[in-house]
C-alpha cells in the first residue's frame, strides 16, 4: 500500500518476540513490538507515526481521564495458509468506531488513517501474527482526548492509536449466564451501541456480583422493562430454536457486533432462517422450560462463537444440551476461520490483505 499519509517509523532495536510464548501467554497482555499514532488538533489529523510500544506521557488533567471520553474498537489479524496476513472486516470496524466516535462528541478518522495506520503497523509487526491454527493478532485500535483540563468540556485534541497482542486459540467452556432484571448495561438513548470506555466499566460492578454468585457473564436486559433480552459481556446472544437462528433485534443499547453481522449472512448462506426480534425472558424461560433451545451461545471478535451452557432466570438455573462438535455454532465458526486463513473463497470481500508472504523484512 502506498504511505500517502508520510507515516515516519521509527522501529524498535529490541524485539520482544523471541521471549514470546503463545501456549502460555494471557489473552491481551502482551503487546507487539511497535504501536501507530496520530494526532488530531486544529481539526485535522497529522504526525502519523510507527514508534515502539511504550507509555504514553499524559497529563494528570488529561480530560479522557477524569470525563472519559475514549472510544475502541477489537479486530482480528490472521495468518493465511499462504502467508500473508488478513484483517478482517476493517471497513465494518471503522465505521462502527466512527459511530462510536460520534455518539462521544470525538473526531471521527478518515478510513485512510484507520486502514493506513493498520497496514503499516501490521507490516512492521507481521512477524508477530501466530500461524498456529484458530489463533491470530488481537487489533486494537482507540482514540482518547488529549487536552489537559480539569473541568467538564468536549475535547478538541485527541490521539488515535493502534495497538495489538497475540491471541491463541480461544478455548470457552460453556458459559452459565445470570439473566440481570435490577442492574443496566446501558439504556435508550444512552450510550450502549458505541464501543465507549464507559460502558464497559459501568458492567463491572454488576459482572462482578455475578461472578461471586459463580457465573461467569450476564445477560443484560432492556433497563426499561427488564423484560427484553440484549446481550452478554462483550457478545451478542444467539439461540438456535426450532433449526432457526434466532437473536435479538438491534436497539440503541445493544453493539452492533460484527461476528454478529457475520454469523447471519453464513446462516442466511447456510438456509437457516434467521430472526432478528425481540425475545422476552418470558419467552426464552418458556423454551427452556420446554427443551426447545437447541443451542444457546455468545458471539464477539475474543471467541468467535462461545457456547452457553445454562442461564439462570430469577433463581431458576436451566442447563442447555451438551453440544457436539457439529453443532451448527461450531459450523459457522470453522466457516469463518476458513475465510480468513484463505480456505474457501472470501465471497463477501472480508479479508483486507497485507501481502507479506515474500516480503523481506528490513
Ligand atoms: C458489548 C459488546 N457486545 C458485542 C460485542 C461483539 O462485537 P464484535 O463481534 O464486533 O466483536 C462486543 C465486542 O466487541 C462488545 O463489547
């Protein structure tokens, strides 16, 4: 790709990489060798960079510390069988985090930026994108405000960076899920369909109680009524009922996730029918009630797909089947992995690829 933007690089004499072990490494703790910066003052974005991964220097007034004001995305980098290195779906990404960034009263990246800063970031730390099956480089590109104030105030400076860190293969034991009816995620005209700093540490507290209750995640709840299903720590839900694909609807409380996207056009591909409406914890008490819940399980970039096996209803614990490996979540998984490791054909153009296969690196 060509460096329209003038990213100057700047690499790191000291690779981390050898020291590196995936087989013991923690989901998000290791970062890559190198990071790409940008930043955004007098409305326009400039001094693109490639630095190697350090602190950043902030201001104890920094004004996303103290009002948080940051935004995020999480993507996935693959190792195809060829070789080269593919990103998945970062058109789809970008634009959910410009929504995102709206929705913050934060400026938006033009794509070039995002998909720029992406390709050269990859590009010097491709060696760091694992070729073991089912794993890959977890992306994570964020913008914070970069303006030191300590008084309430909309930014007019902010920094735009891309980080990543290795993610071996994600193993999820099905997970017992806590129907929440007191606490909220998020509600109507909030915050809940931008990927916001925010969101996820208003869940803590409540993902916490859960947990000291021994489930592992919550099903949120609409937090007017409490009576409409949503989704579940960072994945949308899915059920299979009846051999359709069922999921609720999208609101303005719940992240249009991506994997979601993805799962129902392989399904739609599939001849599942697919339902994207409301189900109420009436309704899905009831199927549970009445073994008509065939599969249950959380989608979202981490896991792909990770089953689900039970949910609590007020304090009524129902266990979900145990799932063979031809379950059809586990199908549309492989599908996905099969796309980008360049195993069958990407039909709906979701590989962006860097083509690094012979690449000498310098
Ligand atoms: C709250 C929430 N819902 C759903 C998702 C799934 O979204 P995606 O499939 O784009 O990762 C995520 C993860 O990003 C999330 O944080």
């Amino acid at each position: 790709m060509e460096n329209i933007l003038n990213i100057s690089i700047h690499k790191s004499t000291d690779s981390r990489l050898s020291e590196f072990n995936l087989d013991t490494s923690e989901f998000g703790k290791t970062p890559t060798d190198h990071m790409f910066i940008a930043e955004y003052h007098n409305k326009t974005w400039s001094n693109f960079r490639i630095e190697p991964f350090q602190p950043l220097q902030l201001s104890p007034f920094n004004l996303s510390l103290h009002y948080g004001q940051t935004v995020f995305e999480g993507m996935k980098a693959y190792r195809m069988q060829d070789g080269n290195i593919s990103v998945f779906r970062v058109k789809k990404h970008w634009e959910r985090f410009n929504k995102s960034l709206k929705r913050m009263a934060m400026a938006e990246i033009p794509f070039e930026v995002f998909q720029e800063g992406l390709y050269a970031y990859l590009t010097v730390d491709s060696a760091w994108v694992p070729s073991v099956e089912d794993s890959s480089l977890y992306l994570r590109p964020f913008m914070i405000a970069y303006e030191d104030r300590v008084r309430v105030k909309v930014a007019e400076h902010f920094l735009f960076l891309i980080v990543g860190s290795p993610a071996k293969q994600y193993y999820s034991k099905p997970l017992n899920l806590y129907v929440e009816t007191y606490y909220s995620r998020a509600a109507s005209g909030g915050t809940g369909n931008a990927k916001c700093g925010g969101n996820y540490g208003g869940a803590f507290y409540p993902t916490l109680l859960a947990n000291q209750k021994g489930f592992d995640q919550i099903l949120w709840t609409d937090a007017a009524t409490h009576q409409f299903l949503e989704e579940s720590g960072t994945m949308n839900v899915m059920f299979i009922i009846d051999n359709k694909l069922v999921t609720p609807a999208l609101t303005d409380s719940i992240l249009e996730g991506v994997t979601r996207d993805s799962i129902i056009t392989l399904a739609n591909d599939m001849g599942l029918t697919v339902e994207e409406r409301k189900i109420s914890v009436n309704e899905l008490e009831n199927l549970l009630q009445n073994h008509k819940v065939q599969e249950a399980f959380g989608a979202g970039t981490a896991a792909i797909v990770a089953p689900i096996g039970s949910i609590t209803i007020n304090q009524t614990k129902y266990s979900l089947p145990n799932y063979s490996d031809n379950a059809i979540m586990f199908q549309i998984k492989k599908q996905l992995n099969d796309i980008r490791t360049g195993k069958i054909p990407d039909k709906y153009q979701w590989n962006d690829i860097i083509h690094i296969a012979n690449q000498v690196n310098s």
